[in-house]
C-alpha cells in the first residue's frame, strides 16, 4: 500500500495490540509507539513480552504497558479481568488489533487431531470473541474506534490442507462483517488485514522449503496497519485489506 502516514498520525491514541511478542504483532506494536500511541501490548510470554515493552520504552515516545494473557485458556471471565486491567490503565481504547494466532497442523481434514482443531479455534476465533466483547465497552469511549481483525488468503479460499487455520480465518472474516454492520451508525470502525506471506516464525513453520529473503517483512506491511487506526481511515468499514495486494497466495518464488 502506498500511503504516507503524518509522523503524528496516532498522537493521543491509545491502541491495544495482541500477540505483541512475535512476528507482525511485535512490529505493529513499535510501529504505533513511533508515531505517537500509547500502546498495551498483549502476549503469554512474559520474557518476550517485556523485550517489545523495553524496544517502545527506548523510543522516548509514549512508554507502554504490557499484559499477560494466554488465549488458550482465555474465558470471557479472564477476558473480562483483563479489560478491567486496562481501564485501570487507561480511559478508553481508540483501536484494537486482533492479531495474535497459531497455525495448528497442515494435514488433511481427514487427519486433523480434533485437540488441535479445538486449540486451533480457541485462540483464533473464541478467544478473540470473548476478548472483543469485553473491550468494546472503551472502545466505544473513543470518538474514532478501530477494531483490526487479522484474516489470511485462506480465510477467503479454501485450500488443501489448511485445515481449522482456514475454517478461523473464515469465520473471523463473518466475526469482522457482522459487527461491522452492528456498529455502521457508530462511531466504531471494524476491518480485517490480510497480512500476505511474511517473514515470520508462523510462516517458515508453514513453509519451511521457502526462502524467506523472498518475504516481505512485517515492517514493510505496516503502512497499512498504521493507515487502519488512524484518522485516514475513519470512514472505512466492513473490509477486509490486503497489505500485499496482488500478491498470489503460496509459497514465494524467486
Ligand atoms: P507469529 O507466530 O510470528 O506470532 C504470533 C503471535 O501470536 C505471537 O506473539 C504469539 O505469542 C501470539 N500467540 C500465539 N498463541 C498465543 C496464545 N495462546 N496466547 C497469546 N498469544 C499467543 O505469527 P505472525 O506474526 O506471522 O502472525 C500474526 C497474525 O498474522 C496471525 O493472526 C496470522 O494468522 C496472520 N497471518 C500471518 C501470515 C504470515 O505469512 N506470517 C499470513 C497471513 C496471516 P508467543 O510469542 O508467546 O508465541
């Protein structure tokens, strides 16, 4: 995407990023930071964690927080408590980025281990429910609420293979559009990102054949991650974007 964001583009926004550990989750989160938000970041791995806190810290822009949830055993309860953490933390949300998520198995539905299937759906789509519910009481707080689903090409196309990944990324496709139209007279915004294939643990697992040099980074998709939650995008709703648009689905070749 070509779009050239004002380095101010996020002063004064607070955005809640999950999976901020790792891979496109981590970069979203220093990306937001840089230009001007307040981010909390949200992961399992309080080590890893802590190195994303410590990388915004040394920008000298707004610090971050960071909080301390495993999605596969995430209840509404746990959900629950943990947006009240955050409004201890902070007045409102004015984005959320769904962007934590796991793989499961590439094999067959045939031979898909139904425990997997289950952690599969937990994480990607339970989870994100029961999160997305308990946060949308700050992020209707916000007078520009945007809430980012993250989707992939195989939650638009089935593929051989990819199993409860593709069946998530679906069904996060139906989450994002139904409340997309429940919020279109809000002042609340609801979209997916298809990432495209990046350069990222998630990915090398799933092709592990590939060269990931071929990849683009989680840093060159950001201008679409920064365009989604700030003011540039205010009227959009109800979409699913690509990052790489144009780029076939597969594995990348030279
Ligand atoms: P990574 O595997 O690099 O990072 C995944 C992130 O999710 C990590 O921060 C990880 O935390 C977190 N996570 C996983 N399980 C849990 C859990 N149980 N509780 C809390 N956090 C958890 O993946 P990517 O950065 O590649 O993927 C990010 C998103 O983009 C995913 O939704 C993925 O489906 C999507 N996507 C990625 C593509 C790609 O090519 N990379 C293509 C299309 C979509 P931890 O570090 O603790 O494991």
């Amino acid at each position: 995407m070509h779009y050239q964001p004002k380095s101010d583009l996020l002063e004064n926004r607070i955005i809640l990023v999950t999976g901020a550990s790792d891979g496109i989750g981590r970069e979203a989160a220093l990306t937001y930071a840089r230009y001007g938000a307040r981010v909390i970041l949200l992961g399992r791995n309080a080590d890893t964690l802590q190195k994303t806190e410590q990388a915004i810290n040394q920008l000298n822009k707004q610090p971050a927080s960071s909080l301390l949830l495993d999605l596969a055993q995430a209840t509404p309860e746990s959900c629950q408590q943990l947006a009240d953490q955050v409004a201890a933390l902070v007045p409102r949300l004015d984005g959320v980025l769904h962007n934590a998520g796991i793989l499961g198995e590439i094999v067959p539905l045939e031979e898909l281990d139904p425990q997997i299937w289950r952690d599969v759906m937990q994480i990607n789509l339970d989870a994100t429910f029961y999160l997305t519910q308990a946060l949308l009481p700050l992020l209707l707080q916000s007078d520009a609420g945007s809430l980012v689903f993250t989707t992939s090409s195989v939650g638009r196309t089935g593929r051989a293979g990819w199993g409860a990944y593709a069946v998530s990324k679906f069904a996060t496709e139906g989450m994002m559009q139904v409340l997309a139209d429940e919020y279109k007279n809000r002042h609340l915004r609801v979209n997916c990102i298809n990432p495209g294939g990046t350069r990222t643990k998630m990915r090398a697992s799933a092709f592990p054949e590939e060269d990931a040099n071929l990849l683009k980074t989680p840093a060159d998709l950001m201008p679409l991650y920064l365009y989604l939650m700030g003011d540039d995008s205010r009227r959009k709703t109800g979409t699913s974007f690509d990052a790489q648009p144009g780029r076939k689905a597969g594995p990348a070749t030279a």
